[in-house]
C-alpha cells in the first residue's frame, strides 16, 4: 500500500531591497525538494557582488528528512564562505528537536543548546522572534 503526502514542498523567495534573500519554506522538505532550495539560494550568492544574508521562513515546513537536514547544513556551508549569514526563522518545533538530537543546532542557528530551542509560536527563550515575518501574504 503507498500513501502519498498532502504536504508537497513549496518554495516562495524574493530579494528584497536590503539586498537579503528571504524564503518561506512550506510543506515536507525532503530528499526531492532540496535541489529546488540549495539552487535559489546559490543563485543569490553568486548573482551579486555583495550578498547579503539569507533568511529561511521555517514555520510552514511539515517534515526535514535527512537530505533536508543535509542541504540546511550544505547551505550553511555556502553561506559562510560566501561571509553571509544563514537565517532558520520561526522554526517549528520538530526541526529545533532534530537540530538538537543531531548536534546540529548551535551549528545552525547560532545559538547555544543550553539557550533552549525556539516555542511553538517561533520564539526563542524570553519571547523574542528569531526575526521579523517574511512579506508574504
């Protein structure tokens, strides 16, 4: 018996006029949809002279398989040699605990594990949004 998803992958991104790349994540990323992602967000790297950060709006994402968690961590591969900063906004609370059961949180989002992941609301500890909403309707 197969069963298919209801939570296909989408991929909203757009530049906006600080120069930084924000991208609303929603549905299951997994191992098909990764491409789409690392390929938008390397595009953005290598397009300007100057890139600036990149900003992932989690808060939509249903499932982060392992290729998912490996293109996040190929990302922040990217995005540091590149001297631009990766953003995991408004993650939902499945991924902070994958990021916390693989090592991988402090790794990429900037935080120390002792900090405490981020509530189900998006927050972190003491009720500050890991950044402001992404402008999409």
């Amino acid at each position: 018996m197969t069963t298919s998803s209801d939570n296909t992958f989408e991929l909203k991104a757009a530049t906006g006029v600080d120069g930084v790349l924000h991208a609303e994540l929603a549905g299951d990323f997994a191992w098909d949809a990764t491409d789409e992602l690392l390929d938008v967000a390397r595009a953005h790297l290598s397009a300007a002279p100057d890139p600036s950060d990149i900003r992932l709006d989690c808060a939509r994402m249903t499932l982060c398989d392992s290729m998912g968690l490996s293109a996040l961590l190929a990302l922040h591969r990217d995005t540091a040699a590149a001297g631009v900063r990766l953003h995991l906004e408004r993650r939902p609370p499945f991924l902070d605990r994958l990021l916390l059961l693989t090592g991988t949180y402090e790794h990429l989002t900037g935080r120390p594990e002792a900090a405490g992941a981020s509530g189900p609301d998006g927050t972190a500890p003491g009720g500050e949004a890991d950044g402001p909403p992404l402008p999409y309707p």
